[in-house]
C-alpha cells in the first residue's frame, strides 16, 4: 500500500510541475506579446522611440526570464527569440519602420511557438 501512495504522489507531484510549467510559460508569453503589441502600435504610428521602449521592456522581460528558460526551453528556440528581437530592436534604432511589420511578426511566432510547445498535446503525450 504505501508504493502505491508514494507511486500517486509522484504522478500528483508531476502533475503540478506541469501545470506550473504552463502558467509560467502563459505569463512570460503573455508579458512579451503585451509589450511588443504597444510597440507595434507605436511603430505603425511612426514613434521610433517609443516602438523601441516597448520593445525594450519586452526584451528586459525575456532576459529576467533566463533562469527559467535555460532550464525549460531548448536552446535553439532561446537562441532565435532572441536574435529576433535583437533584429527588431536594430530595425528600431536604424529608423526603418517601414520593415518592421515581417520582424515583429516574426517575433510573436518565436514567442507564440514556445508557448505552444510547451502545451502538452495528444501529439506530444503519445
């Protein structure tokens, strides 16, 4: 009897790893997508300046987040998020808003693809 409440244990304990896997995921990409969505919007309405403090904010967020990330997000997405938004970032500071929208979305797909990724699906499980 007591494997078997040690074996339930563990499943519950895993259980709750993942689910605070997911919320922490949900909230680092919720965060970034918030911040780059106002610096979209600045950049649209042709404010460099403030494009770039959205951006920046976004970018400060994903950089607070490296404990998390290093541990639970490959590598290779790490790495090509963050060549995205240092690309973004040098569109920003060069004055070209006109390139910007292919960048930004390029962005959102690294972020939104980590998020889903990190979503346990059929796919996945199976």
């Amino acid at each position: 009897m007591n494997r078997e409440i040690a074996a339930a244990l563990l499943l519950l304990l895993l259980a709750a790893g993942a689910w605070w896997n997911i919320s922490a995921v949900d909230r680092l990409a919720g965060d970034m997508l918030a911040q780059l969505e106002l610096s979209e919007q600045a950049a649209e309405a042709g404010d460099a300046a403030q494009a770039l403090v959205g951006l920046d904010m976004a970018l400060e967020r994903w950089l607070r987040a490296d404990s998390y990330t290093h541990i639970f997000i490959r590598h290779s997405e790490i790495d090509s998020t963050a060549d995205a938004f240092y690309e973004l970032r040098e569109l920003l500071l060069s004055g070209e808003l006109e390139g910007c929208d292919a960048a930004y979305g390029k962005l959102r797909y690294h972020i939104i693809s980590i998020q889903e990724m990190e979503h346990p699906g059929l796919g996945s499980i199976l």
